[in-house]
C-alpha cells in the first residue's frame, strides 16, 4: 500500500508541474508580445516625418542702421536658424534693390519718392515700409586744437558750413557760438556721403527747415549736389574721412561716433538749446508727432525742448503682395520678432526702442502681408 500511495502522489505532482509549465509558457508569450507592439507602432511614424524647409533672407540697404541690423539678425539666426544676409550699401541701393527684386528685404532712412513707389508697385505692386528704430545724425568733427572741449553748433551755421559759406574754423559765426574755445585758422573739410543714403535724407532734411538757401539750393533727398569738398561711402566712409583729415566735419549716425569714438558737437534745437545726441535726445524728438498709418513721417527740428533736432526714423521695405510661401512666412516672423523681443538690441547700440505707436501701427502693416490673397500669420 506504501508504494501504491507513493505512486498516486509522484503522479499527482507530476501533473500539477506539467499544468504550471503550460500557464508559464502562455504568460510568457503574451507578455513577449505586448512589449514587442510599440515598436510596431512607432516605425511608421518616424518614417513619414518630414522637417519645413529651412531659408535664408537677403536684404540690403542702410548704413544707418546696420550696427543694429547686425546685431539683431545675428541674434535671430541663434534662436532660429534662420540666416539673414544683409549688405549695408545705403538706402539708395537699398530701395533700388528690392524694386528690382534682388533682394528680399529693402532698408531705408529716406522716404521713398513717388517715382520710386510707382516703380515698385509697377514690378510687384504695394510696398509696405516697417518701422524698425529711430537715430539721431551726429555731427562729428576733426579738431586736434580743440582737445575735450565739446564744440556748439546751430543749424544755420552748420548750413553755412556745408554751403562753404563758411570755411575756416575760427570764423566769427563758429568763435561766437564757443567763447573760450582754441578755433585755429584752419580750413573746413566738409565730408558727405557720395552714395545715395538715407542719412543723407535725414541730414538734409533737416537744413531744409533750417536754411532757405539750402533748401533752394541744394534740397532734400538722398543724393544731392554737394557744394564741395569729399565724399566718403557709408556712414563708415564718412567717418573714416573725417578721422584721417585734420580740419574735417561730417555726419554720421551716432553708433558710428561711439565705435570710434569720435567727438560729436552739440547741436541747438528749435528751443534753443544744445543738445548732445543720445539715446533720450533721440527718443525725445518722437514725443508727440502724430504718426501716419504708414509711419512715414520725418521727426527732424522737434519742438521738444530736450530733443536732438537731426533724428530719422529707419525702415525696412518689404512687398505687401509675397510671392514665395516659406520666405514671405519667414519675413513676416522676423518683422514680427523684430517689432517686439528684437528691440531689446537697440538702447545697447544707443538707437531708441520704437514708440508704442510706431510699433502697433508697424503691427497692423506686418497683418496685411499676404501670400496668394491669403494673410501669413506671424508665429
């Protein structure tokens, strides 16, 4: 009986590890098929996944604001990967170029005259001129006698200058404006741009106001005929001239003067009083100007006592009508980035961050960029 006992129970246990193995094997399999389902589903998907074309934008144009055109692009391309190729070769050539097409983007201090609208609405129809900062023009000057002492200038006599009414340094209408002062018998060297420029716009516009002989004779425009002495190209141009010639004056946007640290004269305003060019002088010659819906306004001889009276606001040109989908989304994004996060690049560069006038204007204008009838929406 022992051994038939012994017999029942080897099989009984026999069976139960027979039935234990079946229900390992089974678990087994399902647990191997649920981990191995995942990488089923996801296959598919990793293979059909497609990145948007990355572009590129060209622009060109101002000198004037190319310090902080540099900058900002530079600083797009960081947090974008978007490259924004811009060539500072005036406003002129700036204005020319996205006319003809060449270029993405224009870049000008200067307003467009109506010949130059109606060419380009003629090529590719509206152009759209986006605020991006405003500058004041310094007036910098190479005057080894003069050593710290800052020199005072008013608009007239600084007309006179560049009508070569006046031409040496210690003429009486220069000694009177700065008793005190070590003016030698020097002659002025009077620099100007030789190529088309906004800052030229700006600078001329300004002694218009002032000088009715410079007005009748020369006028306002980004190309003028200059009563004489040299040109120099760009705002660089212009500043190295005046550096390397004892004697000389020129104009240049005040970036320029602060790079090189060149000295810049006080400029009497419409109150009469000298002002040096800064950041709050420029900021202050905006206050209160009633702006356009197109911003195109000029802010030169500001009534505000505080305000430096040669300041330009700077535009970028950009065609209402886009006829490239990715890069008119990519154009409006950087107007957009600009307006907003990119004017933290100004005040470093001392160019004044836009006014909150300027810059929901500037908004409504970036809203009505389109692409085949339809708006591209900044992201």
């Amino acid at each position: 009986m022992f051994n038939k006992f012994n017999k029942k129970r080897l099989i009984v246990v026999t069976s139960l590890l027979l039935i234990t193995a079946v229900i390992f094997t089974a678990c087994s399999s399902t647990t191997t098929t649920t981990t191995t389902q995942p990488t089923l589903t996801t296959q598919p998907i990793s293979a059909t996944t497609t990145s948007l074309p990355i572009v590129s934008l060209t622009g060109a144009g101002s000198t004037f604001g190319a310090p902080m055109y540099t900058k900002m692009f530079a600083a797009y391309d960081t947090l974008t990967g978007i490259q924004v190729n811009y060539q500072a070769v005036g406003s002129g050539a700036g204005i020319t170029a996205i006319t003809n097409g060449t270029v993405d983007f224009g870049a000008s201090d200067a307003i467009m005259t109506s010949a130059q609208d109606a060419a380009a609405q003629a090529n590719s129809g509206p152009i759209l001129a986006i605020p991006t900062t405003m500058g004041a023009v310094a007036i910098s000057y190479n005057i080894p006698s003069l050593g710290n002492y800052q020199l005072k200038l008013t608009g007239a006599v600084l007309a006179n200058i560049y009508l070569k009414n006046i031409t040496y340094w210690d003429d009486p209408a220069i000694t009177a404006l700065n008793p005190g002062a070590n003016l030698l018998h020097t002659a002025i060297a009077v620099v100007h741009r030789s190529d088309g420029s906004g800052t030229t716009f700006i600078f001329t516009n300004y002694l218009s106001q002032i000088s009715q002989q410079w007005s009748t004779q020369v006028g306002n425009a980004t190309s003028v005929s200059w009563p004489g002495d040299l040109g120099g190209s760009g705002s660089a141009g212009v500043a190295a001239d005046v550096q390397q010639t004892p004697g000389a004056i020129g104009y240049i946007e005040l970036a320029y003067a602060i790079q090189n640290k060149m000295p810049v004269a006080l400029m009497q305003n419409s109150s009469g009083n000298y002002i040096a060019p800064s950041l709050t002088s420029a900021s202050a010659a905006a206050d209160g100007v009633s702006l356009p819906a197109n911003t195109l306004v000029m802010i030169t001889n500001s009534s505000n006592p505080d305000a430096y009276p040669i300041v330009g606001f700077t535009w970028l040109l950009v065609y209402q009508n886009q006829n490239d989908h990715v890069k008119g989304q990519e154009m409006v994004n950087l107007l957009w980035w600009m307006l907003n996060s990119g004017q933290q690049y100004c005040a470093p560069l001392t160019y004044p961050t836009l006014p909150a006038t300027a810059v929901t204007i500037a908004e409504a204008e970036i809203n009505s960029i389109i692409y085949n009838g339809q708006p591209l929406q900044h992201n």
